[in-house]
C-alpha cells in the first residue's frame, strides 16, 4: 500500500484514518512531499514515511497500538507525556499507547514505523509470565541501536523493510515470527512500567550484582548511600556497577534509588498522611527543594497536592 499527497491537509486526514486523530502543522511553504508506504504484519503494519517539510504533528495518543520508530535520515523532537525526548538515526523511539504526544520532524526526516498491537503484546508477556491477563506496560521510549538487542531490532526491520516492494499476505508464517521476535527483543530488553510505579521492570533477567544493588536500594532508602560504598558492599567496581544499570535499565543507579524513594514518599503522603518535609526524611532526602522537584518530575503533581488530595 501506498500514498502520497502534497497537500498537508489530505495529509492531515490520511494519517487520522491510518493511525489515530492527529494534526499537522507546517513551519514553511504550503506543501508537504508526504509519502507512506506499508505491508501489514501480524501484528498491525509496517511503514516507511516522510513529510518532505519541517512539521509539527500532534495526536491524543495511540489507544490500541505501540509504535516502534526508527529514522533512517533526519530526526524527529518529541514530547510524549511527561517527557522531551530526540530520535535519529541510530536511536529508535518505542511509543505506548495512552500519553498525548507532540513531535516535531526535521525536513529530511524519513523513518521506518512498526505498529505493534497491543492486544498482542498483551498476550504474549501473559504467556513468558505465565499469568492469565497482562496490563499494558508503558515502555522507556529511547532504544539505542547500538547495543545488541538494538542492532537485533534493525536487522528485524530490515527484513520487514524487504517486503515493502512486494506487498504479502498478513498471515505470512515468516513475517508473523519476525514481529514476533521484535515483541520478544521489546519484552525482554526494554525497561517499562506498570500500573502506578514509576520503577522500571524487565521481563529478562536481572544480572546478579544489578538485583543486589535494587534489593539494598529497596531495603536502605532511607539511608545516606554513596554509589562508591554501594559498589565496594555489593564487591562490584563502580564502572561495572553504572554500566549494568545503564545496560539494564537506561537510567544511572542514583536515578533508580531516587525513583524508589518518591515512590515509598508518595506513599508515606498518601497512605499514611505524613507532610512533605517527614516523608522526604524518612526516605533520606535531606534537600526539600530537590525533593520536591523530583517529586512532581515523576508524579506531575506536587507533594503539597497530594497531601491535600488525601483529605
């Protein structure tokens, strides 16, 4: 299947039938050079597209479908919920359903586009967790394509891409295990969170001295904890301490600890109605600036906010 339009409104109305309401906005001239080329897949679609102009588009979000992106030239800004994040070539975006998102494309942006169904996805992390019904998780968006999973990624991509010319059955036996090798790589490499935790999780398993590091986190909040004394306890270097966290989860061991700590102070404000400065104590946050700053970064909402909420 493909389309083309120069006309950013005919743009405008195409991609809303295709993916979900969006609008478009030009930043110059009056004309687009959209182009969209796809072949379905087991799981939704596969795309290529590209605007041919400096664009802003912004939708509600995708209800029932992920988005897995990866540009092949230019670069796309993006501000999906709560977060200001870059993709280009080399860094592919992973898009969940739920946050309103607002992006803005370079001119010579064109980009490969995996829908990936939620139901499916869905159902395949209830089959690795052996559990009857799974809630969608809401992924870490930034996937480097650098490390090996996401150099595994884009050679799954590169097969899809393949079939563009030749169009094919949606019940392709071949096609249908290459998106579903793309949900496993997804599910067994890329942080997310469920419900209401703003802790990452992983399907894969946790290297041994990363999870020592999490169970001490977890166990010593409250604790004034140098990442040197954390990496002498656990008998690990810090260099190898900060690579497993990055490798694992993308984020710094201190960006895991603080995030455990809000979550415990939320609670402490929520559930047991201690004020800011008490739970920011008990959950070792000295610096009740700094707390509440990391406070409504994860929570969009100040701790005074939640505390009255209670009542």
């Amino acid at each position: 299947m493909s389309y083309r339009a120069s006309d950013p409104l005919e743009a405008e109305h195409y991609m809303t039938r295709s993916f979900c309401d969006h609008r478009l906005e030009v930043y110059a001239g009056r004309e687009v050079g959209f182009r969209h080329h796809a072949v379905k897949t087991a799981c939704g679609a596969f795309n290529r597209l590209e605007y041919g102009a400096e664009i802003e588009v912004s939708a509600h979000g995708f209800e029932e479908f992920y988005m897995l992106e990866m540009p092949l030239s230019g670069g796309v800004r993006i501000d999906f919920g709560k977060e200001e994040i870059n993709s280009a070539p080399g860094q592919a975006l992973l898009l969940s359903p739920g946050p309103r998102f607002r992006s803005r494309w370079q001119a010579a942006t064109r980009q490969w586009m995996l829908q990936i169904d939620r139901c499916r996805l869905e159902q395949r992390i209830a089959r690795l967790t052996h559990r009857a019904k799974a809630e969608a998780p809401v992924f870490d968006p930034l996937i480097d394509l650098q490390t090996a999973h996401g150099r595994r990624l884009l050679e799954a991509f590169r097969v899809l891409a393949a079939d563009l010319s030749e169009g094919g059955d949606a019940d392709d036996p071949h096609r249908e295990a290459i998106t579903d090798r793309i949900i496993d790589l997804i599910l067994g490499n890329i942080p997310y969170l469920n419900g209401q935790s703003v802790v990452p999780d992983r399907l894969s398993a946790t290297p041994r001295h990363v999870k020592r590091v999490m169970d001490l986190f977890h166990a010593r909040f409250g604790e004034r904890l140098s990442m040197s004394a954390v990496a002498w306890e656990i008998g690990v270097s810090e260099r190898a301490l900060y690579g497993g966290f990055q490798r694992h989860y993308q984020k710094t061991p201190y960006e895991m600890l603080t995030r455990i700590r809000m979550e415990e102070a939320r609670r402490l404000i929520v559930q047991e109605g201690l004020s800011a400065s008490d739970a920011a104590r008990r959950v070792g946050m000295r610096h009740l600036g700094r707390f509440s700053s990391a406070y409504r970064v994860l929570f969009d909402a100040l701790p005074s906010e939640d505390s009255k909420s209670r009542h």
